[in-house]
C-alpha cells in the first residue's frame, strides 16, 4: 500500500473541500516507475467520489496529472508523499475550483506572461523548500494557459537526475533549460520571470513615521508594534520571512510548541496583512543617509524617505571563501542537509564545520549517505555535548579537527575537497560526492559600514532601546550585537526598537 493510514487520515477532510469533479489522468508504462504511479493513482481515487481516472497520453511518461474537464492539468511524474504531500492536497483543491490564495497584483502579472513556457521541478521527497516552489508553478499553470508544470520526484527517477547533474533540489527546468534553484516563493518566480518592479511605482510614496527594513521576526514584530499606534509604517524586505524560511522545525517559540519554519514566515505575513504596512517584499536597501529626514536608497533606483527608521535585516549563512565553493553551488556544494542529503544517498560526503548546526547536519546525513567526514577548523568540536555524544555513536563518521579546508575541487560537480593540518604545509585531499557548510552566519550590514557604527563581527551596535548613533535610527535582532540570536530575542527586540521609535517621534 502506498498510502499507509497516516497519509489517508490526512487526505480525507481535504477531498471533502472537492467543489467539483477531478480526473486524475494517468500515462505509465509498465516500468516499474509506471506501476507505482498506477498504484498510487488508483489508491487516491478510491479515497473520493469526486475523484476518477482516465487514461490519456501525457507529456511526460510514466506521470499522472490532476484535471478539471476543460482544463490543462497539474503534472505529477512520481508520488507526491512526504513534504510533497500539501502540493498534491493543492493541486486538487485548487484544479477542482478553489481559488489559491494569493494577492491580486500577482495574479494580474502571471496572467500578463504572453510566452508559452514549461517548467520540469526536480524535487526529494524529504526538501521542506521544494514544495513551495512546486506549489507555486502549480498556481502558475493553473492561472495561464501558457505556463505547463511538472513536479519530478528525483528519487525515482535517479539517473535523470544523474545525467542533468542535479545536486541540489529544487532544481527547475524552464523549457529544458536550468531555470532556477533552491527555495523560492511565488513572488519570486513571478519576478524571475517577468522581471522586476521598477521605481515608478514608488515615485509617489509619501514619507513614512517609521519605515522597517527586514521583514524576518524582528522586522516584522516592528512593524506590527509601529502599526499598532496608527502611524504611516511601511516594510521593505528583500525576502519576507527571513531565516525562518531555512529551518525545519522550531520549539522554542514559546506559546508555540512546534511550528515548521516556513508555516512561522506565513503567519507572520497573515499577521502583518492585518495592520495597514505598506509592504514592498523583493527590494533591496542599498544606502542609508540622514538629512532632514532619514533616506533609504533601493537597489532599483527608488528613494524612500522616512521620520525615523528600524533596521532588521538579519542574517545569511557564512561563505567557506575557499576555489570552488562559488563554481559547484548546486553541484554538491550545499548548504542544506535536509533537503539535498537524499541526492547524495550512498555516496561520500563532506561536512564543514563543527558547531551545532555542522554536527546536526552530520547526523543528519549519516542515516542517508554512506560516510560522513567533518572538518573543524579549531582544536576541538564547538557543538553541545548531547550532538557529540550522538555523533560519537555512528559508524560511518570521521572526525577531523584542527584542519582547514582549502579548496573545493571537481569538473562539472564535486569530486572532493583539499585541506591541511593547521600548521603543516601539505595538502590532503579528500575524495567526496558533496560538500555540505555549516559555518555560522554573518550580518547583513556591509551597506551599514559607512552609515553606523559596527562591532568587530559587523553587527549594528544598539543601547537598551535599540537606538544607534543616528538620532531616529533604530535595529533590532540577527543584525545587532544583541548576545543570542533567536527568533523570540528577535521579536521583542522588534517590539523594542518599535516603542523607542515611537518615543523619538514623539519627541521630536
Ligand atoms: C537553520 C536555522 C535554524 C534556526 N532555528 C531556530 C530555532 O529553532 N529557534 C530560534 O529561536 N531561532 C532559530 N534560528 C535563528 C532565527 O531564525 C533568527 O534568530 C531569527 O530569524 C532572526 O530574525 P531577524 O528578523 O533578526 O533576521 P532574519 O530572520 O535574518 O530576517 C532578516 C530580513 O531582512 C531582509 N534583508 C536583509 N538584508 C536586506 C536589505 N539590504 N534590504 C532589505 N531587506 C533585507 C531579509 O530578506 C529578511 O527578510 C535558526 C536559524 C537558522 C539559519
């Protein structure tokens, strides 16, 4: 049985949710691909009324897709369980009539692409970052009859994804050609393919009483607490959600025992929507000038003007530095451990760094890869005891401490690594598959260095109130000095900089 119980319960209440009749279109062979497919298909439809099969020549062989008579369907080459299960769930929901929920400025941009295009996404069943890329192609085929999509599971269809090199997913394929990898939102797709906002739209934009930059916890916390005392507040972000967006699962929200990381980013948005914050998501803040009123310039060209200012612009995953690493992101140069570990199944493979998120990772990948070698580049491992403890206990892991990784090396995807004995001068190199890095994160303040005043790592150093040097300026979490980085330390030092804000403006 494919659909164990589990998966069965889950299913259940959203057929219900069916507002019309679905045909689940099947093309398999008999390859053994072919017959799971059929397996899958058939024990699906017998879960609805509303759901039937038919048999029709796909553009993709063995495949099913989800119909509605009259309309193109959502393709599916493989089974969609795991992660990819609320793909499937939306793919019938939303083919059977209801609408996806998504705003109306998108909408009118996907249905203005005039290009016929089909996107092929390379998925593992176990990437919490593919769905929503998946997802949001589907939405995309569904809304233009010029858009076709393919969701591929690569664990079943293994040598293709050998022959195309793909070491990291989601991995799509615009009209055969490599469109675009890794975690992805709808606005972003859309923008990717239709390209971006310019400045007009932001030429009429009064100044703001408080303008946020950042829209992870911190950010967004600001915003909601500036909102809240009726004053014009806007949010500019590069990427809503922030790194939520890259974690598995969170349990130390307090109040919240357990919530994946990009279920935190969505109600985050839903929560913000609810005050009236002018967000522009996808936007870039480049300079920062005080005058009469504080100035934030925009990758585009766009100048915002603002009373006073909160920035909470995080952080991002620290680059290795070392020949290579640039050349093979994506072709076993990876950074997720949860979402492209399947892709190295049997293999060798590498993990730098040996922090908590390095050993995690290792033990992560240790269940799914043959080896495991950790490279730590200080005397000792830095993790909790607990994850050394569990690591001690695989068999497949080598630990090498004090050693520094040079180079990544390979030909068209990761062949091995070089690195040396701190202190010796020769090099050894290491034959592996991939290389996973797991060394810490970095600010995103280098556009702050002339305008603020920054510690030695680069973070904005702020008082009790969150103030800094510029009179109106305020920051708050992962880009501050503040001691620990959390998403609740980050949130109330949101809420902080908020109330200091509006104290300034008060004031002044
Ligand atoms: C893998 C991982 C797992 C984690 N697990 C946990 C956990 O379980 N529990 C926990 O409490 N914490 C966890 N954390 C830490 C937590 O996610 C951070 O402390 C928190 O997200 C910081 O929030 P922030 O708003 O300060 O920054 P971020 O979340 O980094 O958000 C920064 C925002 O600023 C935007 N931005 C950056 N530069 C610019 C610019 N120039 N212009 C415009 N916008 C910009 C970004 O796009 C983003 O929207 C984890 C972090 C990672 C990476």
């Amino acid at each position: 049985m494919l659909l164990d119980e589990t998966t069965r319960a889950q299913l259940l209440p959203y057929l219900e949710l069916l507002e019309n009749p679905i045909f689940l279109k099947v093309d398999a062979d008999e390859s053994e691909q072919g017959k799971k497919i059929r397996d899958f298909v058939t024990e699906l439809a017998d879960l609805s009324p509303e759901l039937s099969i038919t048999e029709g020549k796909l553009s993709r062989t063995p495949a099913f897709s989800v119909e509605r008579e009259g309309s193109e369907g959502i393709l599916f080459s493989g089974l969609p369980l795991g992660h990819e299960l609320t793909s499937l769930v939306l793919a019938l929901v939303q083919v059977s009539g209801r609408p996806p929920r998504i705003d109306e400025q998108t909408i009118e941009k996907i249905r203005a692409i005039k290009e016929p295009m089909h996107f092929d996404t390379y998925v593992s069943l176990t990437c919490h970052n593919c769905p929503d890329v998946v997802q949001a192609l589907n939405i995309m085929s569904l809304l233009n009859p010029n858009i076709s999509h393919t969701m591929i599971e690569g664990g079943m269809f293994q040598e293709e994804v050998e022959a195309k090199g793909i070491m990291a997913v989601p991995a799509v394929f615009k009209n055969g050609k490599e469109f675009h990898s890794g975690r992805s939102s709808l606005e972003e797709l859309v923008e990717k393919i239709s390209g971006p906002e310019t400045n007009n739209i932001f030429a009429d934009k009064a100044p703001y009483d408080i303008l946020v930059v950042g829209g992870g916890p911190a950010g967004v916390s600001a915003a909601i607490y500036a909102a809240r005392k009726g004053i014009r507040t806007g949010l500019v972000a590069e990427r809503f959600g922030g790194q939520p967006l890259e974690t598995l699962g969170i349990e130390n929200l307090i109040g919240t025992p357990y919530i994946e990381g990009t279920q935190l980013a969505q109600q985050l948005k839903e929560h913000l929507k609810k005050y009236p914050v002018d967000i522009m998501n996808l936007h870039r803040a480049v300079k920062l000038e005080k005058k009469e009123l504080v100035e934030l310039s925009l990758e585009n060209g766009a100048v915002l003007k603002t009373k006073a200012i909160i920035l909470a612009t995080g952080a991002h995953w620290r680059d290795l530095g070392v020949p290579g690493e640039a050349e093979f992101k994506t072709k076993g140069v990876a950074y997720c451990p949860h979402c492209d570990g399947p892709l190295f199944a049997g293999k060798n493979i590498a993990v730098v760094g040996g922090g908590n998120s390095g050993i995690e990772a290792a033990i992560d990948l240790a269940g799914v890869v043959a080896h495991v070698t950790v490279l730590e580049f200080l005397p000792e491992l830095k993790a909790d005891k607990v994850l050394q403890e569990r690591l001690a206990r695989l068999k497949n892991v080598t630990v090498l401490t004090n050693v520094e990784t040079k180079a990544i090396r390979g030909t068209d995807r990761v062949t091995g690594l070089d690195y040396q004995v701190r202190g010796q001068s020769d090099l050894t190199h290491l034959e592996v598959a991939g290389v996973f890095i797991q060394i810490g994160l970095v600010p995103n303040t280098d556009w702050l260095a002339d305008t603020l005043e920054l510690n030695s790592r680069g973070e904005i150093i702020t008082d009790k109130a969150e103030s800094t040097v510029l009179d109106g300026v305020f920051a708050a979490g992962d880009c501050t000095d503040s001691r620990y980085k959390q998403i609740i330390i980050s949130m109330g030092s949101g809420a902080t900089a908020a109330l200091s804000a509006f104290d300034y403006l008060i004031r002044n």
